[in-house]
C-alpha cells in the first residue's frame, strides 16, 4: 500500500491486511484526519485481492480511549452538521472483507465504536469497555447507542450507556460483545493465528456469509432467509464452490482463488 499515512500504521502479510492505530502518546485517541485515513485503508485493503481478512488493533497501552476531545470542544451544532463527520464511518459497514478487532487496554467513546465496526472483537483480559460520553454533556454520534444496543440488548445497553461507567472484558465476553478473552501477552498472537485460519477459507463464502449476518441484524427472519438463500444459490456460480465440493469427494485439501 503506496499511501503514506500520519495516525495508523498498515501492513500487509501472509493474506492479512493490518491497520494499528498510531496515537499511543494520547492512547490512541481517534481524531478526523485518522479517521479518513482509517476508511481510506480499509477499502484499499477491500479492494485488494491478496488480502483476505483485515486486522484492526491499537498501538501501546489503548486500544482506542475515545474521541479527541480538543478537535471538538469549541464545535457548535450548525459546525458538525455542516462537516457531517460521520459519513466517513458509515463507510466501514460497507467492507465486505472479515475484520476482527484485537483490543487491549481502553476501548472507550468513539474506540468502542470503532471495535463495535468489527465483525469479530478478540480482547485482552485487562481490556475496558465503555461510553463515557454522558459524564461530558454529550453522547456517542458514530453508532454506539444503535450497535451496542442490537448486540447486548436495551436493558443493558441503556445501563451502560446512561450511566457511563466502564465493564470489563469478562462482562463484554458474557453479554456477547467480544468472542474471546485472552491473556494480554498472547492477544495479537491469538488474533492473528484465527486470521489465517478465515484467510483460507473461499473469500467469496466470508464475504456472502458476513452480508447475510449483517442482513439478518435489521431484517425479519422471512426477509433474512430469502437474502440468505440468494446468496447461497449465487456461490454455485463461483468456481470456489466446484474446488471446495471436488476437493470433499476426492479427499484432498481445497484450493481456493475467491472466483
């Protein structure tokens, strides 16, 4: 990737794609300009054939601990309207690729937003959650209310966010906000590890079965099951589907190209 970035840090190997946020002075707080450069490697690496899975971490001791606070404070309501910030995040739903989050440390305010724009979230044990955007007269604008809401439920959610107060990588594994918790020490290497395992996998199946879930979030079950099943009967036109079934029958391992 030629683009030289100022706030993130991207790597490209063994069919990963890596994106570190690159603040640790300020715990990687998330300002405007990282967060363009954010979209802006994100769909490269979407586009880029070679990269199969993208893996989203934090440089240092965060993860994310929230907005930048001085890039706003002096912003009034006709400002941030008119600059309509957010449209830039609504473009990380639209990765097709798998991207699994690997937080330690804090992922507060807009860090939890951005892990919550994981399709998987691996967390170290010391790992903090939370959106503390009440104790400053404001609330979260870049998703939280809405993501976090569908993913843990209104009662809980509502807690959470009304109160601002943190919870911690055990609650986050038990209400099903992050799929593991992992020693501090082994959590990129856990990461990565489950990365290369998605990264064999036929990338047209992970990009057909992450549009369904996704689908299946906001839809009834009817609908869901009818988007389901026309991706379903679209995969039998790729060439993936025919490797994978011959490569069953014959019993030899599969190999393949994501056509």
């Amino acid at each position: 990737m030629s683009k030289e970035y100022e706030y993130i840090v991207v790597t490209e190997r063994d069919g990963l794609g890596f994106i570190e946020l690159n603040r640790p002075k300020v715990l990687n707080a998330i300002n405007r300009p990282m967060v363009s450069e954010l979209v802006h490697a994100f769909e490269a690496f979407d586009r880029n054939d070679s990269v199969k899975v993208i893996v989203l971490s934090g440089k240092g001791r965060a993860f994310a601990a929230g907005a930048d606070i001085d890039e706003m404070a002096e912003d009034g309501a006709i400002d941030l309207e008119l600059l309509n910030q957010f449209t830039e995040w609504d473009r990380l739903a639209w990765i097709k690729k798998p991207i699994i989050g690997a937080v330690q440390g804090f992922a507060l305010g807009g860090g939890f937003e951005l892990a919550l724009c994981c399709d998987l979230l691996f967390a170290s044990e010391d790992a903090s959650f939370g959106f503390p955007e009440v104790n400053l007269g404001v609330m979260p604008g870049a998703g939280g209310t809405q993501r976090l809401t569908k993913l843990i439920g209104k009662s809980r959610a509502m807690e959470w966010l009304l109160s601002g107060d943190m919870f911690t990588a055990t609650q986050a594994l038990e209400w099903g906000v992050i799929n593991r918790s992992i020693p501090k020490e082994l959590l990129i290497e856990e990461t990565e590890r489950f990365a290369r395992k998605l990264a064999t996998k036929p990338p047209l199946s992970l990009r057909l079965i992450k549009e369904s879930v996704h689908k299946a979030v906001d839809s009834s079950i009817y609908e869901g099951m009818q988007y389901e099943r026309k991706n379903f009967y679209l995969l039998f036109a790729s060439e993936d589907q025919k490797e994978g079934m011959n490569a069953f029958v014959e019993k030899r391992k599969p190999d393949f190209k994501g056509k």
